[in-house]
C-alpha cells in the first residue's frame, strides 16, 4: 500500500505546495514515514503523506551520535493514521522517468509492484508538472497529484 519516496528525507520537498484544506486523513498501515506515497482504502487515488502514521519513529544524526526513536507521527490520530496531500506538486520517484521525460506524462500508481510508473494501466496519480529550465535526474520527477484528465 506504500512505497518510500527519498529514504531519510522525512518529507517530500515540494516544488509546489498542496492546498492545505483538501489534505485527509487516510488509514495508511503502521509505521509509515512522511512523504510516502500511498494508495486510498479502495485503491482509485493515491496521496503523499504529510505526517507520518501517529506511531512513526525516527532518528536524527549529530556528528558521530544518532538519536533514535523520536516520534514523527502525525498527533492525535490512531496508529495507523496519517495526514495526506492530494495535491500540489511533490518531487516522486517514478519507475520508467529518464531526463527527457516531457511535461504533461500522464503517472500511474501500479498496486502490484507499489510504485509510481510511466507505464498506463493503474491508478491515474497526476502529470508531470516541470518548471521552466528545470534539469532532471531521470528518476525523480515533480508529479502534479490529484490531476488526471
């Protein structure tokens, strides 16, 4: 139901940023980190987490000393909850991207493999949402959520 967008990265960096007011609270599973990508309950829309699930944990490194078990959960809700975004424009990782990928590339959720893909045939994501003069990577890319048509 989830995969890791950046290990470590705690949450997505946002090249444009979600409204606020249509963010959800979704049942995500148990210790999942923010800026995860995760399907709904019924699978026909996906969102990136902006809060981990309220029993997330994670560490912080200082120099030569690591701080583990932190809480980086989302507050007040179960478990298994989290705050999601389903919209504006987060930078994913998406199987199948290369540097010349085009602005406008239809993203597919693929439920089997739990990734983001070029490939048609799952969950209509969003479209790939470029700046003007930006330089890609070949597998990230900012994928604007929540837009299908």
């Amino acid at each position: 139901m989830t995969t890791s967008m950046f290990p470590n990265a705690g949450a997505p960096f946002w090249l444009y940023p979600d409204d606020e007011n249509k963010r959800e609270v979704w049942t995500v599973g148990n210790n999942v980190a923010p800026g995860t990508v995760v399907a709904s309950a019924d699978g026909t829309y996906v969102g990136v987490t902006i809060t981990g699930s309220d029993d997330f944990a994670g560490s912080v490194q200082f120099g030569p000393y690591t701080l583990s078990g932190i809480p980086l959960g989302g507050v007040g809700h179960a478990a298994d909850q989290a705050t999601v975004a389903t919209t504006g424009t987060p930078y994913l990782t998406v199987e199948g991207a290369t540097t010349s990928t085009v602005q406008g590339t239809p993203v597919y959720w693929d439920a089997t493999n739990k990734e983001l893909t070029l490939t048609a045939g799952g969950t209509a994501v969003g479209r790939v949402n470029l700046h003007p003069g930006m330089v890609l990577d070949g597998t990230h890319l900012p994928v604007k959520i929540g837009v299908i048509a």
